[in-house]
C-alpha cells in the first residue's frame, strides 16, 4: 500500500514540474531593448559607475533588434553611514548604511523623460571584533544595496521602455 502511494505522490510532483518548464519572468532583463547613448555620473562616484556597469552590460547584451531605444543616464547616488547603537562606554555597536540613488533616464532622440525616479535602500549590519571584518561586512552590505537598487531600477526601466 506505501509503494502505491508513493508511486502516486510521485507522479503529482512530476505534473507539477513538468507545468513549470516553460516560465518566463514578467520582467526579464532580455525584454529590454535598450542603448546607453550617454550617460554622467554624480554624488558617489564608486557607487554610480557600479550601478552603470550593470545597467551598460545589460544593453550590450544580444541585441539586434532596430527598435531599440537610445537612452541617456543620469546617476546621482549617496552612501550615508550612521552609528544606529552604542553600548555604555560609546562604543559603536551597530551602523546603518543608506544608500540613495536619482535615476533619470531620458531618450536620446526625443529627449522625451523614461524614467525620474529616486531609489533608497537601507541595512544594518554589527560592529565585529576584528575591524578587517567589519569593513568586510559593510562592504558586503554595500554591494547588496546595489543589487536591490539595481534590480528596482530593472523593474521600472523595463516596464516604462516597454509602455513608451
């Protein structure tokens, strides 16, 4: 009787797998069709040519299509690191890094606005014994609010190329 059940228990999640094979994200970073024409930086410089190194590699990727949009950049970041605990003696125990990006992104032709928008993300993270691995972790954390931004940006970037 368990073989059975077994047996049929099986095959439902092999239904269930098999209905999944053909998903596609709404989203997907290969349905925006654009080219970075011009593009300037501001505020954060480390941070914003980051951001632009990904939003450039993704327009470079296989795109042969002659409905692509040329668009221009404009990328003003801010990292802001604040103390958010202190133990009794003042020492810092936690921080608080944020980081605010204003993207604007603007047809090349038309000059027409694709995109005015004003990302903030935010984590914390604590202090660790070694300072070695604290400035690892905020460097971590650093790199984890660039993806979020990034993949925010992604979202509305796609979804006002594609309403345009």
């Amino acid at each position: 009787m368990k073989k059975i059940t077994y047996l049929i228990f099986a095959f439902i999640v092999l239904i269930f797998i098999s209905e999944c094979a053909g998903y596609k994200p709404i989203f997907g970073s290969t349905n925006i069709q654009f080219d970075i024409a011009d593009y300037s930086i501001k505020g954060d410089k480390i941070i914003g040519k980051k951001i632009y190194s990904r939003l450039h590699r993704l327009s470079k990727s296989e795109k042969n299509d002659q409905n692509i949009t040329s668009v221009k950049f404009l990328i003003d970041t801010l990292k802001n690191k604040e103390a958010t605990a202190k133990d009794n003696v003042g020492k810092i125990l936690e921080y608080k890094i944020t980081i605010k990006t204003k993207i604007i992104t603007t047809d090349f032709i038309t000059d027409e606005k694709i995109l005015n928008q004003t990302f903030i993300s935010s984590l914390t993270y604590k202090v660790q014994d070694q300072h070695s691995d604290t400035i690892k972790l905020e460097n971590k954390s650093v790199e984890n609010l660039i993806n979020k931004i990034f993949q925010e940006i992604l979202i509305k970037l796609s979804h006002n190329i594609k309403t345009k």
